[in-house]
C-alpha cells in the first residue's frame, strides 16, 4: 500500500507554498551612447553598441530588413 495524505491541506498553506511563483520586473539599464533603456549585458537595440565599442552596424541592418528578398 502507497502512503496517502491523511487530511486536505488548507488553502493557506497553499498559497504560503505559491508565495514564491510570482514574477520579478525587468531590469533595465540606460544605453551610455545613446541614453535609451536596454537590457543589462546585451547589445543595444537601437544603436549597436555595447560596453562602449560598436558592436553592430544598426543602418546595414535596416537596409537589409527593408530591401526586397527573393521569392524562391
């Protein structure tokens, strides 16, 4: 025979259990090239730089996502 729980746990003791599944707020830091929010430890979005070097050049990439791609 399996081990069964001998009485229903309280809604209390429920929610004491779940107290800890919530969410937390994004940490979000400012870009120091461009003063934008970011994300801490990731390349800015919005001008391609990160830890003060460019990382990313943000205008070829706008062109390439506006350029028409080729149907295959």
């Amino acid at each position: 025979m399996t081990p069964l729980p001998k009485r229903k746990h309280s809604k209390g003791r429920r929610n004491r259990r779940r107290a800890h599944y919530n969410l937390k707020p994004t940490t979000l830091e400012m870009c120091g090239q461009c003063k934008e929010l970011k994300l801490p430890h990731r390349v800015c979005p919005t001008c391609g730089t990160y830890n003060g070097r460019q990382v990313i050049n943000v205008q070829a990439r706008e062109e390439r996502k506006n350029r028409p791609s080729a149907q295959q």
